[in-house]
C-alpha cells in the first residue's frame, strides 16, 4: 500500500524534472531513464513513454521526429505552456522544500 502512495508522489516530481530537462535541451526517452535512474527513481520505459504523450497531449512538450543512425528519434521539448507549469512548480516546490526543512 504505502510504495502505491509514494509512486504517485514520485510521478509529480517526475513530471516536473521531465520538465526541467525538456525546458534546458530537447531531450528523449532512453536518456530520461537513465537520468532519472541517477536520480533513484527506476521507472520503465511503458511509464516513461505514455507520461511524455501525456504531457504532450497537455500542451507542456512538443515532439519532433528526428532521424539518428537510421531510425526515428522523438525529442521533446517545453512549450510556453510548459515553461509556465514549470516555473510555477518551481516556486512551489521552493516553499515546499523551506517549510520540511525548518
């Protein structure tokens, strides 16, 4: 029961570092696992992948195709929408942080 409650706190937190990758550089699933793997959360390809077209479906990523070595590659990157989404998860996150940590 309690690792179902921490998956779902875990998800935000995923969302919003998709975020501020997405808003640095465009970025792509096989390198949003292993970044977030250096960041102790283990997450599969089949939640990674619905999460970024879920988010695009949102209006917070766009997606272009690019073609790397033979195949098609999909990068995302922020829209407008999604800088705002993240600059407010920031401030959030801010106060979030200084209150647990007093």
């Amino acid at each position: 029961m309690e690792d179902k409650v921490l998956r779902k706190l875990f998800l935000g937190f995923i969302h919003i570092h998709i975020l501020h990758h997405a808003a640095e550089e465009p970025i792509f699933g096989s390198w949003m696992l292993e970044e977030l793997k250096e960041h102790g959360y283990n997450i599969s390809s089949g939640t990674l992948y619905p999460m970024l077209h879920s988010m695009e479906a949102d209006g917070l990523l766009e997606k272009q195709e690019r073609l790397v070595e033979g195949k098609i590659r999909k990068y995302y990157r922020t829209t407008p929408r999604g800088n705002e989404i993240l600059k407010e998860s920031r401030k959030k996150a801010y106060e979030l942080f200084k209150e647990i940590n007093e």
